[in-house]
C-alpha cells in the first residue's frame, strides 16, 4: 500500500492513450453496430484481399473490408464485410469470383440493418450498466456489517470501469492499426471481464472483511496490506491459469474466435491487476482522506479502524 501511487500511475500510462485514441480515432464499429453484410467464404486457391475488394469494386460496392486466412488443404478462409447487399447483387458478385478465383464456396452469410445495429449499441450500453449497478448493490449488501459499506461497493465499480477503459481503450488503438472492429461478441467479452474483475476484487475486499473483524491490525491500511498479501497468491494462480489457456486460444483458435479471446486475456489481465493494486489501494485514500488533502479540503485526522458493528 505504501507504493499504491506507483500503481495508479501505470493505470494511467495505460488508459491515458486509450482514452485519446477513443476521441481522435473512435471504434471501429463492425456491421453489428453500422447495419452491413458480413460473409465468410472458403476459396480453393491461394488469393490476395485486394482481389476480393476489386471483384465488389467492380460491382459497384466499395467499402469493402476483406480478411484473408488459411484453413485446412491448402483452401483459405475469406470474410468479408460490405455494406447491405439486396440477393441479384450478392448472387452476380459470387458468380463473378467463381470465375476469377476459382472454387468459392459461401460458408455464411449475416445482414444487420441499421436500425438492429442501433438497437444493438443501446442493449450493449444497457447491459454494461446494469451489470455495474446490480454489482453496486451486491457488494454493498455483502458487506452492510462494516462501516462505509458502500465505499467497498463503489471502489470495486471504479477497477471495473478501469477493466473497461483499458480493454476499450487499447480496442480503438488496435482498431486503428490492426482494423480490429467492435462487434457483439467483444461486448460479450466485456461484459466476462466485468464479471471476473469483480469476482477477483470480492475475494480481496472479503479478506480485508475477515481482518478487519478479527482487529489484525492496528489501523485500516495495515489491514488492507496484509489482506492482499495473504490473497495474492491465491489471486495470480487463478489468473494465470486462465490467462495461459486463452494465450493458447487467441494464437491457435482460429480467426473466428481471435478477436474474443483477445478482449478477454486484456481484461482479464487488467481485471487481476485493478484487483489487486487498485480497487483496495482506493479504500486506503478514501479512508485516508488523501485526495480531500490533495485539493485542500481536508486536513489528516486519526485514523478509526473500520470494525464490524
């Protein structure tokens, strides 16, 4: 706890630039969001995407993002999304790569107007923030026996919003280098990471509860100190066993599911390290009163141990 400033700066290292990219470059939002078509194809033969894309260009479709991979026998997997396609047009752009590129076969084929994506960006919005307040109010309830329960209620939604804005914050950056789009399963994968962030941080604040209970200590931080040692192990064993199997996932699992795995080990990653160098190093300046000093609007008073009631 004594080096907790040392860590709330390497959270802002790491949220500063997502936060600017976030404003200049935005997301970039895929057809679940935008309304589009998004379709994927095996082709027999060994093409480029800028084949792909002059095939639609020529049909009179532009704006076409083509993302090429290899599968099984030599064959490579094309998906492709393009703004909304009516049936004629989709039927004379296939028959025109059958002739240029070989054996093409169609293995999907999505359409989102968009009037669904706009509905779908509300629903992602409302989930995110139902989730966050149902945790609210459980972590409050959870720990109603101490004093300032709701502080460990609001403390643990601050590292998940920080979960949030590393894995949204680094998304639009990689969006902008990589062309890594926003679709439904990354807000399926945010709101996982939401749920593991705060998983990890209960375990924490309930060892915090159990000293505090016990008077291991003889003030609140030494409390806070020795609860997240105790945990810390426990905390990094868990993690790294998920955080290794979805390495494996993202670099062998295919292209389908690259993009999920991805969020995933980013939040999780954040979510192991909010949980035990954040979430509970804010407990300590809001029972310090650090930040009141901070702007002057306080002045250090004797520190009350918080104890069951």
């Amino acid at each position: 706890m004594s080096k907790r400033n040392w860590f709330f700066g390497l959270s802002a290292l790491v949220i500063i630039p997502g936060v600017i990219s976030l404003l200049i470059f935005h997301l970039k939002l895929s057809v679940d969001f935008t309304g589009g078509a998004l379709l994927q194809y095996s082709v027999s033969q060994s093409v480029q995407a800028a084949q792909v894309q002059q095939i639609f260009s020529q049909a009179g479709i532009q704006d076409v993002q083509v993302q090429m991979s290899p599968s099984a026998g030599g064959s490579q997997t094309a998906i492709i999304r393009t703004p909304p396609l009516d049936v004629t047009k989709l039927s004379s752009i296939e028959q025109a790569m059958r002739q240029k590129l070989g054996t093409v076969t169609r293995q999907s084929s999505d359409t989102v107007g968009p009037i669904i994506g706009s509905q779908t960006s509300r629903a992602a919005f409302v989930a995110v923030a139902a989730a966050s307040g149902f945790i609210l109010l459980y972590i409050w309830w959870a720990f109603r026996r101490l004093d300032n329960a709701w502080r460990y209620g609001v403390c643990a939604i601050i590292a998940l919003l920080h979960d949030v804005l590393v894995v949204v914050g680094l998304w639009s950056i990689l969006g902008k280098v990589f062309g890594l789009e926003v679709d439904t399963l990354f807000v399926t994968g945010v709101l996982t990471v939401v749920g593991f962030s705060v998983h990890d941080t209960v375990v924490v604040f309930d060892r915090i509860r159990e000293n505090l209970v016990k008077r291991a200590a003889r003030d609140f931080e030494t409390t806070v100190n020795n609860s997240l040692v105790q945990t810390l192990v426990r905390s990094l064993n868990t993690s790294l066993t998920v955080l290794f199997t979805l390495l494996a996932l993202t670099l062998f699992g295919g292209v389908t599911i690259r993009d999920f795995t991805l969020v995933l080990l980013i939040g999780i990653a954040s979510g192991t390290y909010s949980s035990i160098f954040n979430a509970s190093a804010l407990l300590v300046v809001w029972e310090n009163g650090d930040l009141a000093r901070l702007f002057g609007r306080g002045k250090p008073t004797g520190r009350r141990l918080a104890a069951a009631r």
